[in-house]
C-alpha cells in the first residue's frame, strides 16, 4: 500500500468527524466513565466548537511584555557541507 500524503490523512480522519465527535459526547454523558475522561471529552468538544481559549502572556517584571527575534543566517561553503559557522570561506 502507497504512502497517505498528508492530505489524504486528512480527509479519511475528516470523514470519522462525526463519530469522534458521538463518541466524545458518549463518554461525556457516560456515568461509567471517570471524572477525568468526562473532563477530557468535555473540553475537546468545546475546543472543535469554539476553538481553544486565548493564553495569556505573563512578564516576569512589571515592564511591558517583549518579545526577542533572532535571525541567523547560515553560509554553507559548497565544497564543504558540513562547515555551516561560515568562518572559513
């Protein structure tokens, strides 16, 4: 059998959406299921409905809330793969 690209995944998984989703509910409402898997279910369901709550950012100091990027540019010498600091071109 060929590889699944990922789309292909995708669409077989999308086509049991309707079964996941009565199975979730199943052991939401099931009183034979723990207060932990009912929790679980519960808050999957929501998640596909409305999406996943916002996170907050906290900052460890009282200034504001930064946010550090960093870009680094690699030159790899052709005759040379694995060099890739780039010093020695």
């Amino acid at each position: 059998m060929p590889a699944k690209t990922i789309t292909e995944i995708r669409s077989i998984a999308r086509g049991h959406t309707r079964t996941a989703i009565k199975t979730l509910v199943g052991v939401m409402c099931s009183k034979d299921a723990t207060h932990a898997a009912r929790v679980s279910a519960a808050n999957a369901i929501l998640d596909r409905g409305w999406g996943k709550p916002p996170q907050s950012l906290r900052n460890g100091g009282d200034g504001p809330l930064e946010f550090i990027h960093r870009i680094e540019r690699i030159i790899v010498d052709p005759e040379d793969p694995e060099d890739t600091d780039g010093k020695d071109l």
